[in-house]
C-alpha cells in the first residue's frame, strides 16, 4: 500500500496528527498541519512573549511535544502500525458492506463511517483489535439492528 505524498498542492485544508489515541502518549497531544492562510487568520502578536501566537488560544503544554517526540522516536515501526490499522479499517469496511451496512472508507484512511449503531455503541479499530473482535462487534451490531429495524 503506497499512498501518494500529501502536499498542500491538492485542495486540502489540515492535517492532523492524534499523538494520544494513536501512538499512545500519556496525555492528548497532536500535530495540526494547514495552510498559512489559516494560521494566519487566527495569530496575533503577543507582547510579552515578543513574537506571533499562532497555537490555538495560546496553548502550549511543554509536556505534550516532548511526549510526542518521544512515542515517535520509541517506535520506529510506526509506519508497520499504520499498515496494520489500514488494513484493520479495510476488513471492517468490507465486513459491513457484505452485510449490506452503507459504510464509507478513504483509501488511505483508518477511519470507517457506518450508519449509527441506536445504542450508540460505537468501534474503534485500532493496533490491538483482532479479527475476532472485529467479527463479534459486526455479528452484534447485525442482531441489534435487526431488532431496531423490527421495532420500526
């Protein structure tokens, strides 16, 4: 799987970065990656730092970069996580199409949207998820919906 390079070429807006869910960090942490416009649009200067604020409302947690750069340097085999996370997504994708679920999917993407469980149980597929795990969520949610589906 070889995604093509991400650039601020193509009619993109952000990029984002979940330090937390995804690499397991200690505390919420992230990268936001958009246009100059955009930034530009929210920074003032800041006296008493003697430079332009451009995070959001002045956030800077020390920690969080540190963090950060440290799950990142930690894990050197992020880029086999990604792949697994991918391919994760991809099955669930698939498991709910053949159910007849309407489901959507970016390519490169690890994110599945799917029509809203009633219960509002919800999936995250993420590294630790199995394909049996995936299997029993999908065989539930099929006998959920079966119900909500009798019940009008």
């Amino acid at each position: 799987l070889q995604a093509s390079r991400i650039t601020f070429n193509k009619p993109i807006g952000s990029i984002t970065i979940c330090g937390h869910k995804f690499l397991g960090c200690p505390i919420p942490c992230g990268v936001v990656i958009t246009r100059s416009e955009y930034i530009n649009a929210l920074s003032e200067d800041v006296e008493y730092i003697v430079s332009r604020d451009v995070t959001i409302i002045g956030s800077r947690c020390g920690h969080a970069p540190i963090f950060l750069w440290y799950a990142l340097n930690k894990r050197c085999l992020i880029g086999d996580e990604v792949q697994k996370c991918i391919m994760n997504a991809r099955y669930l994708h698939n498991q709910l199409l053949d159910a007849e679920i309407g489901t959507m999917l970016n390519e490169f993407s690890n994110i599945v949207v799917f029509e809203r469980p009633l219960d509002e149980d919800f999936f995250l597929v993420m590294q630790h998820v199995t394909i049996e795990m995936r299997n029993s969520y999908v065989g539930e949610f099929l006998q959920k919906r079966s119900t909500w589906c009798k019940d009008g």
